[in-house]
C-alpha cells in the first residue's frame, strides 16, 4: 500500500504542472473536422511542427464530430499515436490517465471490472449486464468477457464520464469506453511491429492497407501475444494424496492470443461509403491464477490454508490444481488446457450524405464462445475447481439521420434494435466439502445450466437551437423497451443429475424505460466555454443465473441514475493551454445488489441459503475532474490531471453476516470508487537531428485504495499505488522506422486490484504486474 509520503509526491508534481492527462497526449495527430456523423474518421494530416501548440481534439460523444472544447460531456480522448506511447496491451493501461476511472479485471478472470463516479461491474455473472457500456465501431460488447480488447490499430479511444442513456442507451448508468478503429484508405500502406518484454512477452503486430480500386480499400490488422505470466506455481500442496501438476516454480498466468480485423471499404459516390468487418479472436491464454488471502477464521484458514498476510509470503509466489479433462471429465474440468474464448464477428456501416443531412446504418453480429476452467483458490489443493463453458450470440442493427438544419438548429434522431442469446453451463467441484464431512466433493461435482435471450428496441433524438450566437440549449430522449427470458437448472451433484432429478425454474419479463437529457453550451469568450447537463442513466433488469430457486430466479428491477453536471473548457488562443474542469453530482437509485437469503433445498427439504440479486439501495456520489495540458516550448508537452469523488450508500440492506436477515448495510463503501486519482506525463521531442528524432517520456498516475467487493471484506481492497512509467524512442528522419525501450511500474509496487470473497470460506484475490521492461521496433511502408 501506498504511503503517505508517495501521495504527498504526486500531489506535489501535480500541482507544479509536471504532468499531463490523457486528453493531452492526443496531441500528436491533427484531426480535421468534417460534417460527418459519428464514426466517420476524421482525415489525419501530417505530424505538425515541434513548436507548434496543442492540436485541436476531435470526438464522437454526441454522436456526431465535434471539438472536444465544444463537447458538453465529460470526455478524455486518446489518439492512436497516445495509445503507441503507453505500450498498453489493453485499456487497463489507459485507466490512470482518466479521472475517477479504474479499469482492472474480474477476479480469476480475463474479464474487465470499469468503475466510473462511483459505478462498476465486478462480476462475471453471465446474465449481468456491465454499468459501464464499451462499445467498437457502434457494436456494444455486451459482457466483461471480452472488453479487454487490444490495442492495435485503433483510431482512437474516448472515454465519457456519467449516464450517457439518450445517445448510448442502457447499461451506461456509469458512462462509456467507446472505441473507433482505424479505416481502409486510398494508397497503399503498411505497418509491421514486433516487441519483447518482460515475463518473457512476446508481441507481433501487422496492419496492411490495400487500395483494390478507386473506390475500394481493404485493410486488415492483426495482434499475436505470448507471455509466461508474473505468478509462479511454488505450491506443493499433498492433502489425502489428492494432488495435480507439481509446483515446480514455473511461471504461469500466460497470454497466448490472436486477433485480426479485416475491413472492406467502398466508396460509391462522394458522399457515400460502405464497410464490412469481419473481427476475429483466439485466445489460448492459462488459466488466471489467484492469491489465497483468505482471513484468519475462515475455512481455509481453519483447515490449513492460510493467505498471504498470515504466511507472509509473495502474492507472486501462489498455486493452483492443474490437471486434464473437460466439463464431463470424472474428476477434473481442464485447468491445464487453460481459458479458450472464440470471437467471430460481422458488421456492415453504410453511411450516405445528402442536401437534407447524413444517414448512417450499422448492423452487426458477434458470437463468443468461452470455455473457461479454473481453480479460484491459490492452492494446488483441489479445493475449489469449476468450469464455464458458454456460447453468446449478438446482434443489432441501428439507423440514424443527423442533420443542421440551419445555422441555429441542428439534431439526430434514430432507432436500434438490439438482441442476444445465451447457453452456458457449469461444473463445479467443491473439494473443500471433504473437510466437511463429504469425501464425494471430489469426483461427484455440481453441475448447473442457463439459458438467456433479449430482444430490445429503442428510439432516441437529440437537438440542440442556438438561442443566441454564444448560447444554445439542447434535448434529448430515448424509450426502451425490451423483453428477456431466462430458464435456469441450479447447481445439483452430478450424481442427483443421473438419478433423473434436476428441477428448471424459468421466467420472462418486459422492461420498459424513457430516458432524458438536457442542457446548455455557453461560448463565454473565444476559448472559453461554459456548460450544464442533466442526464438520466439506467441499468437493465434482469435474472441471476445463480438462482437455487424459483424465488431466486425472478427477475430483478432496473437501476436508474439521475446526473447533474457543471463544466468549463478553455484554452487560449495560441493553444499554448487547456484545462477543462467539471464538478458533478449522481444519484443512484434501485441499486442492484446481491443478498444472501434463506430457502428450502430441493434435494433435501433442509433450510440453505442462496444468493438472489435484489434493487436493494440509494447512493450518490458527487465530485470534481480537472485535466490540463500545456505546450509551454518547442517540443515540451505537460499537463496535470485530477479526479475527486465522494461516493456513498444513502440507503442498503443486505445480508452483512449469512443469518439470512437483511441488516443496515449503508455504512459501507460503493464498489471501485476511489477517493482521488491522479495522472500525468511528460514528453519532450529533442530538436530533429539528421540521424533522426529522439523523445523521451515519463509518466505517473496515483489512486487511492477502493472497496473491490460489495461487503467490503477483509483483504479485499484494491490498495493505494502510484505508477511511474517512461519510454525512449528513436525515429528515422523519414518517420518509417521507430525504436523504443520503455518501463511500467518503475517503482515495482505490489498491490491488489481485485478480490473475491467466499461467504466466510476463502477469498482470492488478484495483483497487478510488478516492475517490467520491454523493446519495441516498428516499421511503417
């Protein structure tokens, strides 16, 4: 954990403007403003002059290409040339740069938990849907399972801040991640990249651009990362001879994966294009270790498997029960083969401008196939191995129409249908039952089953009049509406299976929601804009595919949220500066949150408990976002940034100690909401030499501990860190031809970014990576 001393540091570099957030790195691109609807790229012009000031930063919030400093929306946007300079696999390298965000993963899972002002998803149940929507080239990624996408070949990332439910729609209630990947173009043109880093990581990356015609273009991009992971299995735990695949201190926790988008562009006309994607995935990844840090008293603990802090040892150092077979396999669900998850998608955009405006059409479909043994406990022990193999199918379909009707009017105005289909089933054994008097745990495991499927429709439009030449006000709404049916086999022995018993409990229900958003935009003087926004937000209803009962299987209410928020985006003149600031205020209502409650066993008639979700709360969280970047000298880019938030519970009940009674749980903390992020960095691009161009960066990024898990348990937290990174690169004075070294987590902290907590069994935990170097060579043509 962080001390006292580090924070006072980074508030310190903080305040004398030594560092810079994301919304300053998307300086080394200039980004054209065209009158084009959302995910029409904006053309990139040559790299400007090193003494030239900030470039001018083009986003999509509103769906539509704007200014950001023209943006009535809390927004920190990365360029491609950003996202190269932080050498991040994935978004979670991008979270400290983002006020009041954190982006980690779902504990002993490939799996992305977003928290935004005060709102996140850690879990992975498969019928939950995330508060915090991502969505790729207007494609909603439905599910954590596969947010976590790479980084490569992408135009730009944009990260909006609160409920975005008129334009988005649902399940923004916290905010959205949404990704623009990079388009075919005229001329050919190439990009080949190979990197090594530690923990024995090795990246290839290549990205082609083939003119096929005048007015065809295909590109296609694709990623391959291997790594031997930063855990290594030292564990050798024998317990009644029951014992996997020997802890010989090997690393594990391993990437293995390949990822390709291919993209063909035609351009029928000059105000017309089509695009078909097709979006590929293979992982082949090791199962995600984790890190006993069960508490003194609990089972674990209790039976001879303690956590870390009591042992004292390195959450490095951990084990797992590592063995071959499948989800029917006798004994075993396959831990050894690792987690394999299948992505094939489809999606057609077409897009065509008018005298009257532009009209876009997008639709898609995205199957992920996942199956996904583990052992959640950090032993080799067999206490607790499970498997989840499912299939989700999705598929939409969405048209628009944008248009300026004039100089004071101008709005957009579409529907979508969105739908998905889930089958997913489970085998879990439960080892540690034999210390409880039931030896079978082992090779008589609990076997359960889900079924899912959604069909929902909306309509929404946005329009913003100028009042007067510096003021204008806008509105927006969106209704729906959606039905969902789910059906459910809860967990029962294998054995109760064959006997010919398993009940099914199923339900449908209809959700209906109309969602608003207004507000004003205020020119204030050349530079300085001023605005307001109230936005409504919601969370779908849904089912817990953890339901034991019928009870538990009925559908849960949707969570809405209500945000007030304040801004003001200057720069001056000569873009030398620009500091954006926002002050906002959310109300949460009918939380969805999980409760242990009492219920009769089916097998047994004996009283249990089981975990139903329930709209069980009230919270707000209210705060301020500061983000600065300047460009003070020729080639000298800094900037600071900060994030500050109260999030807290107005009302809970919940099941706090297993009696099977709700208590008063208002007391504890919301989920991935820390109190103050910070984050920064520093570039400097030495003056062009004939041998090339030589730019050192430096980066840091502080957070302070948050609450990982509902309850609030022991060893849970995601702990205080401060994260220092730089780079050093050389480019060719032609710019085809770059070289970089580079360092994360320079100062080697360990910390805890996600945990578990097991109904007073075990808990297990994840760390994120300590100190690593790496290389990377890149050669554009």
């Amino acid at each position: 954990m962080i001390g006292k001393t580090q924070a006072n540091c980074a508030l310190k570099l903080l305040a004398t403007g030594l560092l810079t957030t994301a919304s300053s790195q998307v300086m080394a691109q200039t980004a054209a403003t065209q009158d084009t609807t959302d995910n029409e790229q904006p053309q990139v012009q040559q790299a400007p002059s090193r003494d030239a000031g900030l470039e001018e930063i083009i986003v999509t919030a509103r769906r539509v290409t704007e200014s950001l400093q023209d943006t009535p929306v809390a927004v920190t946007a990365f360029t491609s040339a950003a996202i190269d300079d932080k050498f991040a696999t994935d978004i979670r390298g991008l979270a400290g740069d983002v006020p009041n965000v954190v982006i980690t993963n779902v504990p002993g899972f490939n799996a992305a938990s977003i928290g935004i002002r005060g709102q996140s998803t850690g879990d992975i149940i498969l019928t939950f849907e995330p508060a915090v929507a991502v969505v790729v080239d207007d494609f909603v990624l439905a599910h954590v399972q596969t947010q976590l996408f790479d980084l490569f070949d992408i135009d730009r990332i944009e990260v909006l801040r609160g409920p975005q439910g008129t334009l988005f729609g649902k399940n923004t209630v916290g905010g959205v991640v949404n990704v623009i990947t990079k388009k075919p173009e005229a001329g050919f043109s190439g990009e080949v990249r190979l990197g090594y880093s530690s923990f024995n990581t090795k990246d290839v990356k290549l990205a082609l651009n083939i003119p096929l015609a005048d007015n065809l273009y295909f590109r296609t991009a694709g990623s391959f990362q291997e790594s031997d992971g930063y855990y290594r299995l030292t564990k050798n735990n024998d317990v009644d001879g029951i014992q996997g695949v020997p802890g010989n201190g090997q690393r594990w926790g391993g990437s293995r994966y390949f990822s390709n988008r291919a993209k063909l562009l035609w351009e029928p006309g000059p105000a017309s294009e089509l695009m078909l994607t097709y979006e590929m995935l293979r992982d082949r990844g090791d199962s995600p270790p984790s890190v006993n840090e069960t508490p003194e008293g609990f089972l674990f603990d209790v039976v001879g498997f303690p956590g870390i802090q009591t042992t004292g040892a390195s959450p490095f150092d951990t084990g797992t029960t590592l063995c071959e077979g499948s989800a029917t396999d006798a004994t075993c669900p396959g831990t050894l083969s690792g987690h394999r998850v299948d992505v094939d998608g489809v999606f057609l955009r077409g897009e065509h401008g008018m005298d009257a405006g532009t009209v876009t059409v997008v639709g898609g479909w995205r199957r992920v196939k996942s199956q996904l043994p583990s052992d959640y406990t950090g032993e080799n022990a067999y206490l607790f191995v499970s498997t989840r193999d499912d299939v989700r199918e999705q598929y939409s379909v969405e048209a628009r129409f944008s248009s300026d009707f004039s100089d004071v009017f101008k709005f957009t105005a579409g529907g979508m249908y969105w739908g998905q289909t889930l089958d997913a089933n489970a085998t879990s054994f439960l080892g540690f039952l034999r210390f409880l008097g039931s030896p079978g745990s082992l090779t008589d495991p609990n076997l359960s089953t889900a079924d899912y499927k959604v069909d929902s429709y909306a309509v929404f439009g946005e329009a913003e009049y100028q009042v007067a030449d510096p003021l204008a006000v806008f509105f927006g709404a969106r209704y729906t509406k959606e039905e969902k049916t789910f059906s459910v086999r809860p967990q029962v022995p294998r054995s109760v299976v064959e006997g010919g018993f398993w009940p099914e409990y199923g339900d449908s229900a209809k959700f209906d929601r109309p969602t608003i958003r207004a507000g004003y935009r205020w020119d204030i003087a050349p530079g300085i804009n001023n605005y307001f926004t109230y936005s409504q937000g919601y969370k779908s209803g849904g089912y817990n595919e953890q339901a034991m009962s019928a009870t538990s299987a009925l559908p849960f209410a949707e969570e809405t949220a209500d945000s007030f928020e304040l801004g003001l985006k200057t720069e001056t003149a000569d873009r030398r500066l620009r500091v954006n600031v926002a002050g906002f205020y959310v109300k949460y209502n009918d939380l969805q949150r999980d409760a242990v409650v009492p219920f009769i066993d089916p097998i047994t008639g004996l009283p249990g408990q089981e975990t139903k979700t329930t709209n069980a709360g009230k919270a707000e969280v209210y705060g301020l976002e500061v983000e600065l970047s300047a460009k003070p000298v020729a080639g000298l880019t800094l900037g600071a940034g900060m994030g500050w938030q109260k999030a807290k519970y107005l009302e809970f009940f919940t099941d706090v100690d297993g009696d099977g009674i709700n208590d008063d749980a208002s007391y504890l903390g919301l989920r991935n909401a820390p109190e103050l992020t910070m984050s920064g960095n520093i570039r400097y691009e030495f003056p062009p030499m004939d041998w090339g161009i030589v730019a050192v960066t430096a980066d840091v990024n502080y957070q302070s501990e948050y609450e990982s898990v509902t309850l609030n348990a022991d060893y849970t937290q995601g702990e205080a860190r401060t994260l220092v990174g730089s780079s050093l690169s050389w480019t060719d004075p032609s710019e085809m031809y770059r070289i970089a070294v580079f360092g994360r987590n320079l100062l080697d902290e360990h910390y805890r970014v996600s945990a578990n907590s097991v109904a007073g069994l075990f808990n297990f935990t994840n760390y994120a990576p300590p100190r690593s170097f790496g290389i990377e060579g890149s050669a554009k043509f």
